[in-house]
C-alpha cells in the first residue's frame, strides 16, 4: 500500500507543479501587461521586470494553489479511473478515504503554503513590489525624456524639451497638455525639475514660462515665474493598498474605518485570507470523487470540470462580496457563502461515492 501511495504522490507532485506554472504563466500575463504599461514608458530594464514577476507571485498563489490541486487531482485520478486502477484497488478492500491518501497529503502540505502566503509573504511581496515599481519611476522616469523628441509617456500629455542640464533638468520644455478636452493647454519653459510624488506620479517644477489655455473660442495667456505640474502615468496604483496590510492592521482599520463601504471592504479581504486557504482541505475530499466522473471523457474532461467548479467558486465568491459591499448580506455570510455552498457540495459528492 505504500508503494501505491507513493506512486501516486509522485505523479500528483509533478502534475501539480506543471499545472501551477502553467496557470501562473496565464494570470501573470494580465498583471504584466498592466505593469509593462505603467513601467515601459520610463524605461524599466529585463532585470527589473524580473524582480517585480517575482513579487507578484504571491497574489497570485492565493488562486493557483487550490486550482492546480483541483486539476492534478482530477487528471491523476482520472487517468486511474480511466485506466480501471481504481476498481483494481477497490477489489483489494481499499475504501475511498484510503485511495485519497495521496491527495489529502498534498491538500495539507497546499493549505499550510496558502496560510503562509496569505498572512505573511503575500503582505510582505505587495509591500515590495510597490516600493520597486516607485524605485523604478524615480530613477527612470527622468531618463525616458530625451532631448529634441517626442515623449508621450504620460498620458494625454506631449513632452519635448531641447537640452538637458542634468537627468532631472530640463530646458526649454514645451508641453501639450490634453488631460482637460475642453480645456487643451500649451506650456513653454526656460527650465524645469522633475521630482517623484506618491501615488506613482512625477512632478515637474517650470520656471520662467508662458501658459495658453484654449476654451472654446476664448484663449487665456499666463505668464509664470514658477509653476507645478503633475504627471500621472496612470489612474490608478498597480496593487490595492489593503493587500499590503497585516491581519492586525486589517482589523484595526476596519475598526477605525469611517463608512461602511470602506469598513466592509477591510472585513471581507481578512475573510478571503482565510477561506481561500480553507477551499484547499475541501478540494482534499472533492477531487477524486469528481475524477471518477471526469475519468469516463479524458484528460480534457477533467480539465473542463476543474475549470467549471473554479468559475462557479469565483463566480459566488464576486456575487457574495458585492453584496456585502452593497449592505444587503453582513460580512461574514457574504466572504463565507461560496466556501461553504462548496464544502455542502463536496460533503455529498464524497458520501455518494464511498457508499458505491
């Protein structure tokens, strides 16, 4: 029996892994694409990109761990099914409970790694990729304006400046400013200083210059000795801010937290970190008995019945949070409604086929 089980284990570890790098390969693309982005404007090099895909790996572990467990339980035990060696070790007297052996030690070994990413490395990696992504504008962002060219590197805004005194100095800048439609503005400078704000944004310090501001058929002329003008190069921060928090700071702030909205918020982000780690122990007993059915149509069955449990999980998971937010559901039936709509359903589809 331990040479059984330690066959299966091996072949649900190597599954496992590929089928982990294989779904963190998909979700990272659209994390990448928002950061390259932000990030490709000012200049961000191989290494740094590198550095920020390991810091996302975190958030994205939360989702892959269970859904890869799902997959390389429903491929392995498929495949057994398929192969007729679970009827085989079901002749030999093995119950369900011993079959499963395998899948509830990688189960424990998936919910104690999601338990450490969710309290501890997921906080900690949000912290530092933030603290990179600004590390990588402040240095860069002043390299990425080159004298005598167009830079469009900030949105709606158009940047051309004919000599540079130093990376963060600037001379004779001329800006088109199209952030306001209605409202089109013309900068000219003798000098600017970009300097880095918060909220990864650059500002730009001009000195002796002329503004023309255009509405409608009116024009407005301006002349300045100095003047500030800040450059977003997007809307909005690449990560949420209350990732990056601890379980007790969580707390705390939802406490302190001046409307409900926001307070809510706070509430369901702790819940979620414990009721995605807690989906992997129920994936434990839902697996092989799903396998068996995906056993009968292939690997690609099996997949596809992964897939629809996990699109039906997310699917909850997204109704119930924003009902919450709503205030039509308290916080905690909405963060615990899907996992325990999914433990009820496992609970049944595990006693069914023990009893067969």
């Amino acid at each position: 029996m331990k040479i059984i089980h330690k066959s299966i284990l091996k072949e649900l570890l190597v599954t496992f892994l590929l089928t982990l790098a294989f779904l963190d390969s998909i979700l990272m693309m659209e994390k990448l694409l928002r950061l390259s982005r932000l990030l490709s404007g000012v200049g961000a090099s191989l290494f740094d990109m590198s550095k920020i895909i390991l810091y996302i790996q975190p958030q994205l572990l939360l989702l892959t761990i269970p859904m890869s467990l799902l997959l390389s339980t429903l491929l392995v035990y498929g495949r057994m099914a398929q192969d007729n060696e679970i009827i085989v070790m079901k002749s030999n007297s093995m119950n369900l409970m011993n079959i499963c052996l395998p899948v509830i030690m990688l189960g424990l070994l998936c919910f104690l790694m999601n338990i450490f990413v969710s309290f501890y490395l997921g906080p900690k990696s949000s912290i530092k990729l933030r603290d990179e992504i600004t590390r990588i504008i402040a240095e860069r962002s002043t390299l990425a304006i080159e004298e005598g060219a167009y830079n469009t590197s900030f949105k709606d805004i158009v940047i051309i400046v004919k000599g540079k005194k130093s990376p963060e100095i600037l001379e004779k800048i001329f800006i088109y400013d199209n952030r306001k439609k209605e409202e089109p503005k013309v900068l000219l400078a003798k000098e600017g200083k970009l300097f880095m704000q918060d909220d990864f944004s650059i500002g730009l310090y001009l000195k002796d210059g002329y503004i023309n501001i255009t509405k409608g058929r009116n024009t407005t002329e301006l002349f300045f000795d100095s003047y500030k003008i800040n450059l977003n190069l997007e809307n909005e921060a690449p990560a949420s801010k209350k990732i990056e928090f601890t379980v007790p700071e969580l707390l705390q702030k939802a406490m302190d937290a001046s409307t409900y909205r926001k307070r809510a918020s706070l509430l369901l982000e702790f819940h979620r970190r414990l009721s995605l780690p807690s989906v992997c122990l129920l994936l434990i007993f839902l697996g092989p008995p799903l396998s068996l059915i995906a056993g009968k149509s292939g690997r690609l069955g099996g997949l596809a019945l992964g897939l629809f449990v996990f699109t039906t999980y997310y699917t909850l998971l997204v109704y119930a949070e924003n009902l919450v937010i709503a205030g039509k559901l308290p916080h905690y039936i909405g963060a615990w409604l899907p996992t325990i709509s999914l433990g009820i359903f496992t609970f049944f589809m595990f006693r069914k086929e023990n009893r067969r």
